[in-house]
C-alpha cells in the first residue's frame, strides 16, 4: 500500500501542469490586474499627499511666511509630486494593457463551450466587464487631464517665483496661487473619487481572479 502511494505521488510530479487543477490564463491576469491596481492606489495616495504639501507651501507664501524655506520646499515637493505622476502613468498604462489581456485570453476561453446558453451568459459577464472598465478608464483620463492642468500652472508658478522672489511679486501673483491652492483642493477630491473606483474595479476584478 505505502508502495503504491509513492508511485502515484510521484506520477502526478512528473504529470504535465495542464495535468492538474489551475487557474485559465484569465484568471491569472485577473490576479495580476488587481495586483497592479493595488499599486496605482498606492501611487495615487502618495499624490495627494505630496499635493497636500504643495498646498500648505503656498499659502505660506500667501501669508508671507517664508521663514521655513517654503518656496524650496515647494520646488522639492513639485519634483517629488512629477516623478509620482510619472509612475502613475506608467501604472495606468500597465493596467489597460492587462484589462486587454484578460478580456482577450477571456474571450478565447468562452469560444471553447459547446452549450450556447453558456457561452451568452459568460459573453454578458464579459461584456459587462469591459464596459465597467470603460467607465474607470474615462475616470482616469479626465483626472490625468486635469491633474496635467494643474501640474502646468505650479510649473509656472515656480519658474516666476524662481525669477521674481519678493513680497510684491508674490502679492501680484496671488491670484494665480489661489487659483492653484483651489484646483489643488479639487483634485485631492477628485483622486478619492477615482481610488473609490479603483477599489470597486478592483473587488470586481478579484472576483474572477480565483484569489
């Protein structure tokens, strides 16, 4: 008896994966899209914080108060804030490009069911799937639209503060800083918005991903 369960564990270790129970390519790229929005979440919080900075830094300027080194520390989080838009957007990019893998390999699998019942209830799961998406993506590209707006309009700040540091000129460009500190405000709103959408997308995601 010992003999032959030894015999049989080692035929299943040499037996080929396809041999044995796993995940269809889908769900693996299901688990690995929801990993990746993880990560873009993660990213997105350390964007709001480094805006929060930002914000702070100009209404010290605002107020006068330059006694902490707030126009450097402004330039310092203004780098740091690009360099996480960077990554943002490369993670975005990693994120559609595993949505169309998963609907790919996911579309190629249903072609495999016989019963035509089943393949237009797993064509609906699909299509429901890349519309919910859709709205994500366009809840993406909206916030990246807006937040290029704003990262142009600090670039501009910074390069007339960098030319012109004085108490009068930070008086004459008081508009403009508060038009930044209020777009500022609107899009830290605005990130929550979307990484509420993320988690969503992601629990969504997840439930095919087998995990």
């Amino acid at each position: 008896m010992k003999n032959t369960l030894v015999a049989l564990v080692a035929l299943w270790m040499v037996l080929p994966f396809s041999g044995r129970a796993q995940n269809s390519d889908s769900l693996n790229l299901a688990g690995d899209q929801a990993a990746s929005m993880n990560k873009l979440d993660d990213l997105l919080g350390r964007a709001q914080k480094r805006l929060s900075y930002i914000m702070t830094n100009l209404a010290e300027l605002t107020d006068g108060n330059d006694a902490n080194n707030s126009f450097d520390k402004f330039k310092d989080n203004l780098s740091d804030l690009q360099d996480i838009r960077g990554n943002i957007k490369d993670r975005v990019e990693r994120v559609r490009d595993l949505q169309g893998q998963r609907m790919a390999a996911w579309t190629k699998e249903v072609s495999g069911l016989t019963d035509k019942d089943m393949r237009k209830m797993t064509n609906a799961q699909i299509d429901k799937a890349k519309s919910d998406f859709d709205v994500l993506d366009k809840q993406l590209r909206e916030v990246g639209g807006d937040a290029n707006d704003l990262t142009t309009l600090l670039e501009d700040l910074k390069k007339y503060f960098a030319s012109s540091f004085t108490p009068d000129s930070i008086k004459t460009c008081a508009p403009m800083i508060e038009k930044a500190r209020a777009s500022g405000q609107e899009m830290v709103k605005d990130v929550d918005t979307l990484r509420d959408s993320i988690y969503k997308q992601k629990k969504e995601v997840k439930g095919t991903s087998g995990n």
